[in-house]
C-alpha cells in the first residue's frame, strides 16, 4: 500500500518523522485533470488530506508534462514555443513554470540548509533586459567557486545608459515617464546579497581569511565597506576583497572563472538571456523563477562541466551531502518539497511572493500591480510557521 511520507499539518507531530500505521486511508474522490485521487486521515490530528495534497500538481486543473516543459525550457525554448509544443496556452506554461520556480527555490532552501562554510565566494552582475532593450537589469549571482554551485541571486533593473540616437533617447524618456527604476535599487540589493553570504562565508583560521572575489565595478567596494560585518572583518584581517578588471581574459585562471561559467551557460540555456534574442523577458517575477529553475538544474541535475560525469554534479562538487542531492533530484518533479523550518532569504522571498519591481508590461498605458499571480497555496508556504531571514 502506498502511504505519504508525512502528515501535511504542520502542527501535528506526524509532520515529521512519522511512526508506522500514523495513517489510514479515507476514501476517495474523482476529478478530471487527475483520474481517482485516494485521500487518508491521520491518525493523531485527524487531518484528512489526499495524494494531490503531497504532489507538484496540486491545485493544479490541467495535468501538464513538467518534466517535458522543464527541458524545453532549459534548451532554449521560448514559452510560445513551448505552448505551441505541447497544445496549450502561453499562460499555462507561465503558471506551470511558476510552479516549477517554487519547486526549485524550495530545493535551493534545502541546499542551503546542508551547506557547510565557505572560505570562498565569487560574486558578479549578469546583464540581461526586461521588456525591452531600455530597462537593462543586473542578476547579481554568488557562486561557490569549489564546484561552480549557485548559491544565491538578485534581481534589480536599472535605467539604460550608453550611446543613443536621438529617437532612442525619446523613446526611452517616454517610456521612464511612466516607470522608471528607483533611484539605489542596485545599491540595495547587492547590500542585500551581502548581508546573505555571512551565513556561509568564514575563515578558514587567521593564516587564511576568507575571500571575496569580484570585478572592479564601484558598488562592490563601496557595499563592503558600509557593511559593519565586512569593515569588522577586514580589520581584524580575516576578510580579503580581491578584485579582477572584467576586461581579463575569461579563461579557467581568472578568479571569476566560476561566476562567468554561469554567465556562459545562463546564456547558452535560457532563450530571453541569448544575446540580440527576440524573445525578451517581460515580467521580473518570471524571469527569476526561470533563473531558479535554471540554477537547480545546474546546481542538481547537469552532469559537472558537463564532460566529468564520474565526479556527480556541482553540488557534489561543492562539498553538498550526495544523499541530500539524490534525493532531490529523485522527488522533484514527483512531489512538492517542504521549506517547513527553513531560513527563508530575503532574495529568494521576494521572487515567491511576486515582490520584484519591473516595467509595466503595456508601457504607453501603464499597468497596476503584476501579471502574476501567486496561488494561495503557495503563499501559505511563507507564513508564520516559517523562518525569514532578517
């Protein structure tokens, strides 16, 4: 007899760690999108719930490949090529990538959980657009260079500068008079990025601070040197901020090698970051839950540089428990992971709950809120009886 793994009540005790026989059966129901659905009942809360209530496709009314949309996605689809592929809507593979982006922040939390301390992080913007060539946006990624695993990321569009024609300068006056960026969101969020990496980043002993590896660009210094954590350390001697011009040759000598690897296959993988692409990302919120599920696959499922398959994957690489890693990668797209008791980061809150600032997506009209809409179900994944990093 198949039994779930837990109870799904997060006050009861069979929430984790259940004894044998915690659980009976309790009927069944019928629907359209999932056939005959068995439910059960526990038996300490007497909280009945169903094989839906455990699985990816909850609340889901369409029962989608996700595995096929995930690597469709992943080898540079565009989303109404993919609706296309598989008979839908490009609304419904928004939703179902939605899903997927939750599912993978979720694996990224456990990661995290599992994480030992580092002595060393790179860090690097990556250039990307939103809607349009004049919203530019920095993905601030931080990646461990000991096995090229993403460890965090933040979102933040900028206004355009360079060269223009005259007609391109009004088209962008135009179109900030009706959004424009705020004014130090760049500064904000690499401080918020910052603030992320002391949970992981120590010193090995004196003999060795830790190291911080970035390119010459201003924030990166001025950020370190406002942060009370980085000033205390480096004082004491025991941080060391190494910066490389992004003008070096990007080859597996730079210090950045790790951070423009990333770079690279972001690139190659994701249809809206290809260079001169046509298919431009248009909502902040989506773009990063696409950039999630792009870091889970890196990080979990792609085989390391992708010419070493005896050494397992990058997390494996990075020192990551390869039981915790298996385990991931064997349920992921089976049944929804818990982030139950887990420190949720700012960076990876604000992409759940839709929070990302972004262009409008019908410039000339303006446009309230966000074309995305988080389900409640997901929502209540973040709420009180969860941890929020400060």
């Amino acid at each position: 007899m198949h039994r779930p793994a837990h109870c799904p009540n997060p006050r009861c005790p069979n929430a984790s760690d259940p004894p044998p026989r915690w659980v009976c059966r309790f009927g069944f129901y019928d629907s359209t999108a999932h056939g005959r659905v068995q439910r059960y009942r526990c038996r300490s809360c007497h909280h009945t719930f169903s094989d839906q209530s455990l699985s990816l496709h909850y609340f889901a009314k369409r029962r989608l490949p996700l595995y096929a949309i995930w690597c469709s996605l992943l080898e540079g689809a565009s989303l109404r090529e993919i609706a296309r592929r598989y008979h839908t809507s490009p609304p419904t593979v928004q939703s179902a990538l939605l899903r997927l982006g939750r599912q993978a922040m979720a694996a990224q939390l456990q990661l995290l959980s599992a994480l030992s301390e580092r002595n060393c992080v790179v860090f690097d913007g990556l250039r990307s657009c939103l809607s349009s060539q004049d919203y530019p946006c920095d993905i601030t990624t931080v990646v461990d260079p000991l096995g090229e695993t993403i460890l965090t990321m933040s979102h933040t569009v900028m206004r355009r500068g360079g060269t223009m024609t005259p007609a391109q300068r009004r088209c962008c006056e135009d179109k900030q008079r009706v959004w424009r960026p705020k004014r130090g969101a760049m500064s904000r969020d690499i401080s918020l990025v910052q603030q992320e990496i002391w949970s992981y980043l120590r010193p090995c002993d004196e003999q060795l601070p830790a190291l911080i590896d970035t390119d010459e660009h201003p924030l990166y210094r001025s950020r370190l040197r406002a942060d009370p954590i980085a000033e205390h350390l480096r004082r004491c001697g025991q941080l060391e901020h190494r910066r490389t011009p992004g003008s070096a040759p990007r080859t597996i000598a730079n210090r950045l090698f790790a951070v423009n690897y990333i770079d690279r296959l972001l690139r190659h993988r994701l249809k809206e970051h290809t260079r001169e692409s046509i298919a431009i990302g248009r909502n902040a919120t989506m773009q990063m839950h696409r950039a999630w599920i792009f870091a889970f696959d890196h990080n979990c499922l792609r085989e390391y540089r992708v010419k070493h398959p005896q050494l397992g994957c990058h997390s494996e690489q990075g020192a990551i428990s390869s039981e915790l890693v298996h385990s991931l990668a064997r349920g992921f797209f089976r049944q929804r992971i818990e982030v139950r008791g887990l420190e949720v980061p700012e960076t990876i809150r604000r992409v759940w709950l839709g929070k990302l600032d972004g262009p409008p997506l019908r410039w000339k009209v303006g446009q309230k809120g966000s074309s995305v809409r988080i389900p409640g179900y997901a929502l209540r994944d973040l709420d009180g009886n969860y941890q929020h990093a400060a």
